[in-house]
C-alpha cells in the first residue's frame, strides 16, 4: 500500500463527518464555492469539491476524479460525482463521463444545460425562457449583481436550495436517463437532493 494511501486512512479514523463526497467539477471558482455551503456545522457530512487552476473540458474533469482516487482513495460509503456544463461539449464527450459513473453505485454525474449557472438561477426563479448562456448569466445577475466576483452561502438559504431542487425536479420529468438535452434543464438536483437526504438521515 503506498505512503499517500496510508496518511489518507488515518484521519478518516477519526474524522467528525459520517460521508464524504467528493466532486469534481469544470468551474475553478463557482461550484466550489457552491458545495461548500453543505460543510456547514448542521451538516454530517462532507463535501470535496476537487480546485484546480483553470477550467477544463469533461474528460479533464474525469481525469482529475480518476486522479483523486487513485491517490487518496474512496471508502465504500463515500461517492464521487462528476459536474459539468453542456456548454460546446460533444455527446461523445459526455458519454464517457456518463459511462464511468454507471460503473459503480457511488458514483454520479450531473450536468447543467447550457451551464452550472443555471442550476443557480433556480435557486430564485422557475427559469423559464433561457434560451443561451449568456440569458442565463443576465438572468443570475439580477438576483446576484456581484456573480462574478464569487458566492456565499448566505446568498443560499435553505429555503431557496429546496427550491432549486423542486423546480429542477419538475422540469425533469419524466427523469431523463443521460442529460438535459434542451436548454433549461439541470440534474444537479439528483447530487444535492441527495446530500440533503444523507446529511438529514445522519443528523437523527
């Protein structure tokens, strides 16, 4: 067993958490900041949104989840999610993203069409009419002038994260089996819902 393997086991021993998830997603600033809201003290468990320095295409986003296991490893009760953006991204890259996750029942993948943004602005509205991502980001920045400087958690109550959930459940419907292949749809909800769900069950 390597060295990397071994310093990563020993804290787990004893971390305060009860799950881990870990996320590996295109955005280099807004999705971490996002999933960090769910690191909250009310919250039994813990979410690594995997940082690099600049975004990537998707299969760079599976390489660095591919990375991240092999080096630290994934315990049983753990998952790994992968987010990405429609974007200008080929069916064929997407599918093999989509592939990956279907290997294992802790793994997933969600995706965003057009964009992460999207999934953000249904935090506030139903999201109705987005036609681009530049109407979804106008969109957002009525609710979050300041978008591109970042976000925070308390531009997220609870209340509005179930919201989200909701609204981009009912547009799912009936639950597509890959991605949102129209514009306006997001399977973000399916990662959040169900940290909420895990993060509930464990706090009892």
């Amino acid at each position: 067993m390597s060295t990397s393997r071994r310093k990563f086991q020993r804290p787990l021993g004893c971390r305060r958490y009860k799950k881990l998830f870990v996320i590996s997603a295109e955005g280099v600033k807004t999705e971490p900041q996002y999933f960090a809201i769910f690191n909250g003290e009310e919250f039994m468990i813990h979410v690594d949104c995997l940082k690099r320095r600049r975004g990537s295409s998707p299969p760079r986003v599976l390489k660095a989840m591919e990375s991240r296991i092999r080096e630290r490893g994934l315990n049983a009760t753990d998952e790994a999610w992968l987010v990405v953006d429609k974007d200008r991204w080929t069916d064929e890259q997407l599918q093999e993203l989509l592939a990956w996750a279907q290997r294992r029942p802790n793994y997933g993948f969600c995706l965003s069409n057009p964009s992460f943004e999207y999934w953000l602005l249904l935090h506030f509205e139903e999201g109705n009419g987005i036609g681009s991502l530049k109407d979804c980001t106008d969109r957002l920045k009525r609710y979050l002038p300041d978008y591109d400087k970042g976000v925070d958690s308390k531009q997220f109550p609870s209340e509005n994260i179930h919201q989200a959930v909701r609204r981009a459940k009912t547009r799912d419907n009936p639950p597509c089996m890959d991605w949102p292949r129209a514009v306006g749809g997001t399977t973000v909800y399916r990662l959040v819902e169900h940290i909420l769900q895990v993060s509930a069950a464990q706090a009892k």
